[in-house]
C-alpha cells in the first residue's frame, strides 16, 4: 500500500478481506513481525460480553481519568472515525500517528492474510507501546476466546459484561456455547469481574471449577445495585455507595456503571488501584458516550418541526428490549406519538430484535444500511406479519425521515445498527 494521506483513513475499514480468524495465529505472526509491542504492555482491563462493553469500557475510562490517571483504550466499533478505535493518554488517536502505525502494520502483510480488525488492534497495541499510559483498557471486537486483543498474556482483571444471543453464526446457537466464547479471555490466573448474567450462565460459572472463589466478583453474590429516585446504590461486601443517576440515559446503564463501580473496587481490593469513592461517583456521574440512547439536537429535528430525536446502536433483542423499555417510560411521562426508523445488518435475529417494538410505536420505518451487508425487505416484510406490525419500506434513511408527517409533535428513534446511528448524526 502506498503511504496514506488523511482522506485515506476511512476507506481502509474495506481493504481487508472480512473473514473472521478462527485462531490468534495471525495477530500472532502480525505482532511478531511488530516486534512484540503487545508483551510490553501493563495495567490490563480487558471487556468482554454481549451488550454494554462500550458503556462499561466509557464509565472506567472517565473513572481513571477523574483520577488523575491516563488511559489507552482500543474500542469498537467506530461510529464517525477510524480515530475513535484507539485512545491515547485519554485523547483519540491524531490522524498523523494513525496513519504512520496502520502503514507500519500494513506494510507486514498482504490483505488477503488478516482483517481489518486485527489490524487496528496490532496499530492499538504498537502505539500503547510507543505511548504507555497507566491503564490500558481493552474492548473485544467479537467473542473473546479467537479475538484479536486476547492475544495479551496477563490482564490485571477481566470483565464480563451481560451475556445474550448475538452473531450466533461465529459464536454459537445456544447461550452456553456464546458464553464459553466470551469467557475465552479468562485464564486461571485471571480475576474477573462479572455483570449481571441469565440463569444458566450462573449455574455453569457456580459449577465450573476454573472460576477460583478468590478471582472471581460476580454480580448478585458479590455486588448489586438498585435504582431509586434519580439516584442509584451499589453495593458490595464491604461498602455502599449512593450516586445520581449518570447523564448516559436508561436503567441498563445503572447496570453498566454498577460492573465498572465493581471492577475499580476489585481492583482496589487487589491493590492494582488506589481510587476513592468520591473519585468514581464524579467518574460515573460525568461519562459520556455518543450513539447510545442520545438525543440528536440539529437539522432532522428542525425538519420534523422540532421534534424530539433519538438515537441508539443497539442490534441484537436483549438491546432492543432494553431500548423499548426506556422509550416506554419517557413516552409514559410525555405522551407523544411514537416512530420507529430502523435497518438491520444481515445474521440478526430479526422477529426477536422487533418484537419489543410491537405496540409501541405509532409508525415504523425500514431502511437499508449503507456500506453493509442488511436484511432485505422480504425478511423483514415476513417477520412483520408474523408480529402484526405494518411496516413501511424506504429506500434510505434520508427518504425515512422526509416520509414522516411533519405536523405534529413527534419522538423518533433511529435505531438497529451504529452505521445507521452515524449515518443519522452524519445528516443531523
């Protein structure tokens, strides 16, 4: 590849072919070739799970930064930059330094060889090395056991956020065989912090001997949380701590900040962290993440006469249950009428990522994503009518938003893919 200039960033995401690694030997060979930068990192988090990483991933990283304490992070996906993937020392990685690492990387080996993800991850871990900051914090792309970033001998402590179906055709068709794969990051020497799980996930980590009683935090045995009022309480074995409720919106992320409440305590208690309680409420309290149930304030809302824009990533049933039930309640507090617009990626569980909608919304939307693989309207046409929802079809997000009646007072939620939430805040 010839050297890359700024416009070049984005359009490497399809200059890899997509197959997906069924072993670590290729990260391998890249970060060999790389000189090993992955060996010469310390202070490891690393996330994985089915929904919530990214949350879980935001709530640490402002807990640290709020700590005086500086952070590398490789998350995914991207919502509008390649940049947004690796963070430096708490800042989003400058195109100059992206740019220079994915050419260093990118000059190993050929395309046909490795995906663009365990690219990104092989630039992430050789700028973390050139730039080290006191915590690195790692998100797991897919899975956990084959994914790029467990190619890291030793973690300071591995999270496991929510556990659900999702990539079921990579992963597996039942919730065990899913969960095995996420829990792929943990080794015997690994503590491990876990979020809330479903019932016979519980049951196969209470049973499995690999789960040592001194590494393991578990929620419901080890820590909780409650919502009440605008506020919300964790507590653990040692202590509870009361916090206003964060400004990343719904009852999933009371659960989110609970895990990353447990993990900065568990890390504590490891003397991995020194961190006071004060520190982390201000953390929780100040994290932010984009894409995620936001409000869109800008050109779609003017268009709609000002009505209210929503906009979430979530692309699997137990997000859209999620997501339903918030709606649910901010409509019940402000009734208005309702209107979903959303696009799926193909490989989805379509009846069950819509079946939470049914009766909450006045009107709903299908649009085709761009520059991605999405169910095709036939799909979703059959779905629907097994569901008794009438569902209208418009070619593009654009076309979604000038449909709708313009009026009345609206709430709208783009949702079902974060390529379509940031084609949303692209035309916003």
């Amino acid at each position: 590849m010839a050297n890359l200039i700024q416009k070049d960033i984005q359009k490497i995401f399809n200059y890899y072919e997509p197959t997906l690694p069924k072993s670590l030997s290729r990260i391998n060979k890249l970060l060999k070739l790389l000189g090993k930068p992955h060996f010469r990192l310390e202070k490891i988090i690393h996330i994985a799970g089915t929904n919530g990483k990214g949350s879980v991933l935001t709530f640490l990283k402002s807990c640290l930064f709020h700590n005086n304490l500086t952070v590398n992070a490789l998350i995914s996906p991207h919502l509008l930059r390649i940049n947004e993937r690796i963070v430096i020392k708490n800042n989003l990685v400058k195109d100059k330094i992206l740019i220079d690492a994915l050419n260093r990387c990118d000059n190993q080996l050929n395309r046909n060889e490795i995906t663009f993800f365990e690219v990104i991850t092989a630039c992430g871990f050789d700028l973390f090395s050139q730039f080290p900051a006191d915590w690195n914090i790692l998100e797991v792309g897919l899975g956990g056991l084959y994914d790029s970033t467990n190619v890291i001998p030793k973690k300071n402590v591995a999270v496991i956020t929510p556990i659900s179906f999702d990539h079921e055709n990579y992963l597996g068709e039942d919730i065990l065989s899913i969960a095995k794969e996420k829990f792929g990051i943990v080794n015997k020497a690994t503590p491990v912090v876990i979020g809330k799980q479903k019932k016979e996930i519980v049951e196969y980590i209470s049973k499995n001997k690999f789960f040592k009683k001194d590494k393991i935090f578990m929620y419901d045995k080890h820590w909780v949380v409650k919502e009440s009022q605008g506020k919300f309480f964790y507590e653990d074995e040692k202590d509870s701590i009361e916090i206003r409720t964060p400004q990343m919106i719904g009852s999933h992320q009371i659960m989110n900040a609970g895990l990353s409440i447990a993990t900065l305590r568990f890390l504590k208690k490891n003397n991995d962290l020194r961190i006071e309680d004060q520190i982390i409420k201000k953390g929780i309290m100040n994290a932010k993440l984009l894409g995620r149930l936001e409000i869109l304030k800008g050109r779609i809302s003017k268009k709609l006469n000002n009505s209210e824009i929503w906009i979430d990533g979530c692309h699997n049933p137990s997000g859209a249950n999620a997501i339903a039930k918030e709606m649910k309640s901010i409509n019940s507090k402000d009734t208005k009428k309702m209107i979903l617009i959303f696009g799926l990626p193909r490989e989805k569980k379509i009846k069950e990522f819509m079946e939470p909608f049914k009766g909450l919304f006045d009107v709903i939307i299908y649009v085709p994503l761009q520059n991605r693989k999405y169910v095709r309207q036939e799909e979703i046409i059959k779905n629907g009518k097994e569901l008794e929802l009438d569902i209208i079809f418009e070619p593009s997000l654009q076309e979604g938003i000038n449909s709708i009646d313009k009026s009345q007072d609206l709430r709208v939620l783009i949702c079902g893919s974060l390529s379509l939430v940031a084609e949303a805040k692209k035309i916003n």
